[in-house]
C-alpha cells in the first residue's frame, strides 16, 4: 500500500479501535455490576447479551491493534526501521495478550451461566469468579503496558521524522509517557482511580487528533533525522 493508503487505514484502525475500547469496557462494566463475585457473576447471567457484546468488541480491538501495527511501522520505518520495527512488535504482542485473555471473560460468562447440572459448588464458584476478576483486572494492565511502550517509540519516530506536526507529536509523546509511568504504579495498586482514569485522557486526544489527521491529511513523508 501506498504510504497514504497506510495513513488511512491506521486513522480509521485508531477510531474502530478507541470505539470498541471505550463500549467494551462500558458494557463490561455495566454486565458484571455489583460487590464481590457472587453480586457479579448473577449480574452477568442478568445481562447475557451486554457480556456476549463486550467480548466481541475486545476481539475487534485485537485486530486493529494487529493492523495498527502493520501500518504505524510503514509509516514511521523510513525514520529508523529497527525502532519501527519495536513499535511492530509492541503492537502485535498488545493484540495477542488481548486476544488470549478472552477466554477469561468467556469463563465469567460460562460461571455464571452455567446449568445447575454441570455448575460447581456455590463454595467453588465464588471462589473462582473471584479468581477470574482479578485476573481480568491484571491481564487488562499487561497488554496495556505493551501498547503504552510501543505508543512512546512511535510518538518519538514522529517527531523525529515530522511526520506529522510537531505539537501533535509532543502531545503524543506527553502521553504516552504519562501512561507509561502511571501504569505500573497501577499494577502494584499504588495508583487507583480516578488518576487511573484521568491518565489516558491525554492519549485519547492525541490519538484521535492524529486519526482524524491521517485520514484526512495522510502522513507526511518521513525525513531521516539524526537521533
């Protein structure tokens, strides 16, 4: 593909993306309401529909991270093809971490629509749904992490090779720091919210300010700076 082609599907990779992330996590949040697992497994077999949604909408976004990731590296290869390449390798490991980490929602689906014949003991199902909670709440960190790093050596390659203006490169550069810092602190759970929240608004921005710019705009072709 052309390197405006590129452009353009990674513009509209960025806004499939922001949209299945943003209602995924909604109607996730919204399916399995409540407190402690019992509350929410009977909440999710309340709301089977929103839960079937929300997993299809986090396997959307593991393929626009997969293609966001062919893409940012033909747009940004001709400024340093190695760091273009880690920019690659970030993005597809973010969308497979993702993509494995589906069935831990299919499992909280399966818990808490399970048939009284084959359902565990109300013992073993809370302990389990617990388990699968909290395992969901760090699996979302990891793959997280990933994107964050490889956002960091993108917004860098932009600036570098002014493929887009300088601010927006600043800004994505801001950003992506800001979550790379703030996530491990979130990991250990010396962050919660809503720091936690409030620290992606700046990626959104960024990100959506270059889709709307790629897709209208393109990218400008790269000039090799030194580093």
């Amino acid at each position: 593909m052309t390197l405006r082609s590129n452009a353009r599907v990674a513009g509209i990779a960025f806004l499939v993306y922001i949209a299945a992330a943003l209602s995924g996590t909604v109607l996730s949040r919204q399916a399995s309401s409540g407190e402690g697992a019992a509350a929410r497994l009977a909440s999710i077999a309340s709301h089977v529909p929103l839960m079937r949604t929300a997993i299809l909408l986090e396997l959307v976004g593991c393929f626009c991270a997969l293609v966001l990731a062919v893409t940012l590296y033909a747009i940004t290869r001709d400024v340093d093809p190695d760091l273009a390449m880690l920019v690659l390798v970030c993005r597809v490991t973010e969308g497979v971490i993702g993509a494995v980490a589906l069935p831990i929602s299919l499992g909280r689906l399966w818990l808490a629509t399970a048939a009284p014949a084959t359902a565990p003991d109300p013992a073993t199902m809370g302990a389990l749904g617990a388990y699968l909670f909290q395992l969901r709440s760090w699996d979302s960190d990891l793959p997280a992490t990933f994107f964050a790093v490889g956002s960091t050596l993108f917004s860098y390659l932009l600036l570098r090779g002014r493929i887009v203006p300088a601010w927006l490169a600043w800004l994505g550069l801001f950003a992506s720091i800001l979550v790379l810092g703030c996530l491990p602190l979130q990991m250990v759970g010396i962050l919660g919210s809503p720091v936690t929240d409030l620290m992606w608004m700046p990626m959104l921005a960024f990100e959506l300010l270059l889709a709307f710019r790629f897709i209208v705009r393109g990218a400008a072709i790269a000039q090799r700076q030194p580093a």
